[in-house]
C-alpha cells in the first residue's frame, strides 16, 4: 500500500456540450467503498429516472468496476474508467447520465462523449490529497518519558493524542515504510519497557 492518495474533496456534476442532441451530465463523488459508490449510483439513478442510460465507473485501492449501462460493450464504462485513472484518483465514483438525442453516434462517438463527460466533471471537481497512515499506541511509565521525548523529538515525530495517567499513552500516526524503525528505537529508548500497539492503517487529511 502506498502512503497516501488523491482522491475528490466532494461531489460534483457538469454537463458538457450536447452531442448530437445528446446530453451527457458527469456526476462525480468520493466513496470509501464499493456499497458507498452503489448508493451514490442509485441516487443518480433516481434523480435522473427519466434518462436512458446511467453509465458509471469506480475505482477503489485496486479495485474497479465499470458498466456500460445497456450502451455497446466498452463504450461508456472503461472510458469513464480510464478518465478516473487518467486523474489518477482514487476512491472516487463517476456516473454519466445520457439523454438519448435521437441520433446514434457509434461506438467511437460514445466512448468520446462518455470519457469526455467524466473527465470535463473530474477536472472540474476540486481534489484533496488523502494520507495513509499505521497508528501506534506507546505506553509507558513516568520514569521512561524522558527517553521518548528525546527519540520522538529526534524523529522529528508528534503524538496525534496524548494521554497523562496512571501511565502515559501516545498515539502515533507513521508512514509504513517508518514503522519499524521507530518501533526499534522506542524499544531502545526505553529498554524493551514500553508497550508498542500498532494498529490498522487509517486515512487521514494530507
């Protein structure tokens, strides 16, 4: 897994110029999973029932999905998808509405207007940089804070939350390729005496 990703900071929809008396609207939203990119596709389905086709893509870590949506076979989804690549963004879904005009535009006419549509709503749409980060819970007795100040100032690292009790608790949030390195030089620090808990990776605002 790489240490962050880019992904939309909301939804957002354009409509490009009509086709051929086409319209094609390109809807574009953030999802953290496939069940969030689903419901954002029904609702664009609802708002727009009246349409013919609600073609869509999504991509997800390295998982994607794309559907043509009753177009011809790889005309409105893979080039929605390649539209999303070719932002490369991530956990983001796009669905493109069409209003059939009345006029066929073959499968060149649609792979263009439909990746046309996606890309002229993702340039549009304002990105946000995501972070992925691995947690780690430092506990350790008042007599080893010293220590750990010291390290952690060393490695340039500040909690995210601190904790002063019967013991004090840190919470780190490091980079993947870090982590062992900082682990070994707490255990340094403190003699092996501190409790190091690292948990699921999580995504934070870059």
């Amino acid at each position: 897994m790489t240490d962050g990703y880019t992904t939309l900071a909301g939804p957002h929809e354009v409509e490009i110029d009509k086709v051929k008396r086409s319209r094609f609207i390109g809807l574009a939203a953030p999802c953290g999973s496939a069940e969030e990119a689903q419901t954002f596709i029904d609702a664009v389905r609802s708002r727009f029932h009246d349409a013919r086709h609600h073609a869509f893509a999504w991509r997800m870590g390295e998982a994607s999905r794309a559907s043509d949506d009753g177009e011809p076979h790889h005309s409105a989804g893979p080039p929605i998808l390649r539209a999303i690549e070719g932002c490369d963004l991530r956990e983001v879904v796009v669905v493109v509405v069409r209003y059939y005009g009345g006029v066929k535009l073959g499968t060149g006419g649609l792979v263009r207007a439909y990746g046309g549509a996606a890309a002229a709503v993702l340039e549009a749409a304002p990105a946000t940089r995501v972070d992925v980060r691995t947690p780690v819970v430092v506990s350790f007795d008042y007599a080893a804070a010293s220590g750990i100040q010291r390290t952690l100032h060393s490695l340039n690292l500040e909690p995210v939350t601190s904790d002063y009790g019967a013991s004090v608790i840190l919470t780190l949030h490091l980079p993947a390729d870090r982590v062992e390195a900082v682990l070994a030089r707490l255990r340094d620090a403190t003699g092996g005496a501190a409790t190091l808990e690292v948990l699921p990776t999580v995504a934070v605002p870059g």
